[in-house]
C-alpha cells in the first residue's frame, strides 16, 4: 500500500505545482494577445496602402454592394468599416464633422471617398463616415455609409 505522503501531497508541493500551472496560463495569455496585436498592427498597416484594386474592380464591387442592398428593399449601405487609426487624426474631424475632414483620411477610406466623388456622388449617391463604436468613450471604428434615398 501506497504511503501516506504519496496520498497527500505536501501542501507546499501543492501550491508549488498550481503557480506553475497559473504562470503556464499567463504565459500563453501573453503570447496570445501579442500575437492578436501583430495581427492587428498588421492588418492596419495592409488597409493603410491603397487596396491594388483597378478601378473597374472597385466599380464593380460597389456596384455589386449597392445592388445587393437595393435588391434587400434597403436605401443605405455599410460598405466598410475600419479603425480610427486609418485617419491622420484619429477620426477627431470626422467625429467632429468639421470641413475638411476627408482629408484626414489614408488607404482604402481615402480610395472609398475618391471612388465615390468621381463616380457615385454624380449619379445622386450620398455618403456618409461616421464613428460607430465608442469603447471606454472614446471614439473607435468609422463606418462608410451609401445611400440613395431621397
């Protein structure tokens, strides 16, 4: 038969085996949020560069959002959404709605707005960034809206 100390471990061994356990956990925990980061400081600087798309790529899929949307009995779109980061100021002129504020923006934002001047705004078509999260009340994502309603 077994002896006692081996059905009872130490408390001492115990407590030393769970701070083991806890410190493999932060461990991981810390390599997973490093990793969710690199992630997304690597997908900020991908939507930073302009997309690559030609502009009868662009055309098209906004043609193909916008048709997708009207077939659903809609008069808006989300077309796209992004981090505030994308924009030079963080999205303080857009969150402010002062004049000017499309200057503020990089990448493909900047290519959404240009897209939209040059071929959706002629034929009627609205657009609308605004901010649409607020984590800990501070300004978050910016939201591209299109719409056709009167």
């Amino acid at each position: 038969m077994p002896g006692l100390d081996d059905l009872i471990p130490n408390a001492a061994q115990i407590r030393k085996e769970a701070a083991l356990k806890e410190a493999e956990k932060a461990e991981e925990y810390v390599r997973l949020a490093a990793a969710a980061e690199a992630e997304k400081r690597a997908l900020i600087e991908r939507l930073s560069k302009p997309s690559g798309k030609t502009e009868e790529e662009k055309i098209k899929l906004a043609s193909t959002i916008i048709q997708r949307a009207v077939r659903n009995g809609l008069t808006e779109v989300l077309v796209y959404r992004f981090p505030n980061s994308l924009c030079t100021d963080k999205g303080r002129a857009i969150n402010q709605m002062e004049k000017g504020w499309e200057n503020t923006l990089t990448g493909i934002p900047k290519e959404i707005f240009q897209l939209w001047t040059d071929y959706l705004k002629p034929r009627g078509y609205r657009i609308a960034y605004q901010i649409i999260d607020f984590p800990g009340g501070v300004p978050g994502d910016i939201g591209v809206t299109i719409s056709w309603d009167d």
